[in-house]
C-alpha cells in the first residue's frame, strides 16, 4: 500500500514516478485530452491551474501503479474524499493509449 498526495515529492520512485506520469502525459494529449482546468478550486492562472492538475495524487498513484506492477496488473486506487473530473478524465484517456 502507498500513499500520495499532491505533488508528492516524498517516495523513493518520485524520479520514476514523474517520468511514467509525464510519458503518459503526453500520449494522452496525443489522443486529445485536455486539462480541466475548471477542477481546481483556487484560481491562479491557466497555465499554473494546468500544473496543479498535472500533479493529483491520483495520478501520481496510477503511475506509480504501472511501473511498480507487472503489465495487466489491476490498479485499486482510492481517494479520500472525492477524484476531480480532470482526474476521472485524464485516466479514462489514459487506458485508451
């Protein structure tokens, strides 16, 4: 079990971790996803707004998830209160890519 929050600098993979979450980062922008930047609750410009998305714990999880696990390994990933719909969509790009 891992825990993450947002902008989780803090695990012994961060390396691994951002370079995994950049990769799909842009395969996903490939396929057309474009951040939500609505799903941030303080408003501090559109490309500042696009940076606190790119960051979520839950996709920091996901990618930890996919180089810490064998290919086709199911992924049980929780959030605490609720997943943002940037989130919810980003990842659903994701296991189109």
């Amino acid at each position: 079990v891992h825990e993450f929050f947002v902008g989780d600098q803090f695990h012994a993979l961060k390396e691994e971790i951002y370079a995994e979450l950049h990769r799909l980062t842009m395969h996903s922008k490939e396929a057309g996803y474009v951040p939500y930047t609505n799903a941030v609750l303080h408003c501090m410009g559109e490309e500042k707004n696009k940076e606190m998305l790119h960051f979520h714990s839950e996709k920091l999880a996901v990618a930890f998830g996919l180089i810490a696990t064998p290919f086709g390994t199911p992924l049980h990933i929780t959030e605490n209160i609720w997943v943002c719909s940037d989130c919810d969509t980003c990842t659903r790009k994701w296991m189109e890519v």
